[in-house]
C-alpha cells in the first residue's frame, strides 16, 4: 500500500470533521432569512471540494496517474471547446 494513500484519507475525514464543525458555528450568526442561508450553505458546501482535490492529487503522487482520472482530464478538456 502507498503510505501517502492512508494519510490522505485520514486527513480528509478530520479536514471535513473540523471544517464542517466551524461551518455548523458560523451558521448560527447567519441572519434567519431564507435567501442568505441558501447562499452561506450553498458556498460553504462547496468551497471544500478544491482542498480535499488537492489532497487526493497529492496522494496520487507517488503512483500512476489512474485511468479514471484520465478519462475525467479529457472530458473536461473536450466539453470546453
């Protein structure tokens, strides 16, 4: 087993632990209007995607890059154009 796979996801499940615990607290000085709290949940449920991605890329470091990621890169870069 890669060492850097086991540390990847033992630091992303206390990553999304600890971030969704400050997300929890900051929600409550969010005010009780329907249209801000969809704003605040809705970027605080996203804005964790990009640390948790680089985490995995950096786990996927000291292997071959899998043939799903690849597959992903390409329909990325071809539904751009």
């Amino acid at each position: 087993m890669r060492w850097r796979t086991p540390i990847a996801g033992l630091t992303t499940i206390l990553f999304l632990f600890l971030y969704s615990a400050v997300i929890i607290n900051i929600a409550d000085f969010i005010p009780e209007h329907l249209f801000f709290q969809t704003v605040y949940f809705l970027v605080a449920g996203l804005i964790w995607i990009p640390a948790v991605v680089k985490l995995i890329g950096w786990a996927n470091k000291d292997g071959e890059e899998s043939p799903f990621w690849k597959k992903v890169k390409n329909v990325v870069l071809f539904s751009a154009c």
